[in-house]
C-alpha cells in the first residue's frame, strides 16, 4: 500500500501521473454531463445525507464541475462552505449563494473581498462534517495525489479524525496506485462517473508530502 523509494524517484513518478491525469482530464468527453452524474452521485451518499457542515469547492479549470451543482447544494438545508486561498493558506467561507463569488486570482471564483472579514462567514474545518477534497489522480484504495502544494494536507490535518473525505474524479483520473507515503492522506471515498471507490481514509495523520 505504501511505496517506498527514494526521493527523485518518487518526484519524478509523480510528475508522470500528474502529466497523464492532467492530459486524460483535458481529452474527457462531455464534462458537464458527466460532473452532472458524479455530483448526482456524491449527494445521494449517505455521508452526505447526514452532514450538515459540508465544504465543497468551485472547480477550476478541467475538474469535475462543482459550479452546476453548487445552487442546489446552497438551496437546501446544509451549510455550505469553501475554500479559498491567502498567503498559501485555506481559509474556509460560509457561501449562503452565488452571488457571493467573485472572479479572483488565477480566473478562480472566490468569495468576495468585501466579505471574507464578516465574522459569521469564516468557518473553522473542525466544523466540517464532510470534505470534498479536489485532486489531480486518485486510485481505488483513496490514494490521492495533487498539484504539489500541500494546501489540503494542512487543512486536513486540523480536520476532525471521523469527518469523512470524499473526492469528485473522471474515471480516466484513476491509477493503478498512487504512491503514498506513511503521513499521506487517504480519501474515505472516491466518486466517478463509474462507481464509488472505498478508501482506507480512517487510517490518516496528515500529510507534509505536498502531494
């Protein structure tokens, strides 16, 4: 499950599956209507049905589309939350509806300036009851691998050990097995277009990879 090699060998693999998750990602047919069927499938989890604190994130650029299904999500009786970054940091916002979003940094829709000081809109992660984590390639055991930052993984480290992590991928995102280290992060769940894969996300520290 876990791989062990050295360290230019390990950057140097996951600079491979970045490439290829990012050109299968790129080449996937019909997105709209496919992201339609995976967050379809998201919301009808049963981990999603119980939470009430949920963060999702608006997509960007070839991930599965978020934005379509985010209205509905607002709508309902959930509290919504996003994320959104300052200075390498996420910080977590209270979207009580689209109008909220601005364009920012990057051509990413963020939530406004004017409103990210308002007290009642920052939201602390152990709030959270469910986190929909974004990732570049994943594998059937929840593996993930991202774009090389490390933002999630310090999010996730303050996170509440039993607040599941679920992920939104095409099922051309999918690998064999992404290699993971001891302190990386495992995804309670992946949902595609497919299936729902079944992770091993229980056993999680935190990462510090910057996967």
């Amino acid at each position: 499950m876990f791989v062990v090699m050295n360290q230019n060998a390990l950057a140097e693999k996951k600079r491979q599956i970045r490439k290829a998750a990012h050109a299968a990602r790129k080449a996937q047919p019909a997105k709209d209507a496919v992201s339609q069927q995976i967050t379809n499938r998201f919301v009808q989890l049963a981990e999603y049905v119980a939470a009430q604190w949920v963060m999702w994130y608006v997509d960007v650029r070839d991930e599965v589309r978020t934005r379509h299904a985010l209205p509905g999500a607002v709508a309902s009786d959930k509290k919504i939350v996003i994320p959104y970054c300052v200075d390498g940091e996420l910080q977590l916002f209270l979207l009580e509806s689209l109008q909220e979003l601005e364009v920012g940094m990057y051509e990413i829709l963020e939530p406004r300036e004017d409103l990210r000081n308002t007290a009642s809109k920052n939201v602390d992660v152990k709030q959270l009851d469910l986190i929909l984590v974004p990732g570049v390639g994943f594998d059937a055991a929840g593996g993930r691998i991202g774009h090389g930052k490390g933002y999630y993984d310090k999010l996730l480290e303050n996170a509440r050990p039993e607040t599941p992590l679920i992920s939104l991928a095409f099922e051309c995102q999918m690998f064999d097995e992404i290699p993971m280290q001891r302190h990386d992060i495992f995804m309670d769940k992946v949902v595609t277009e497919k299936r729902v894969y079944d992770g091993i996300g229980r056993d999680r520290i935190g990462g510090s990879d910057k996967a």
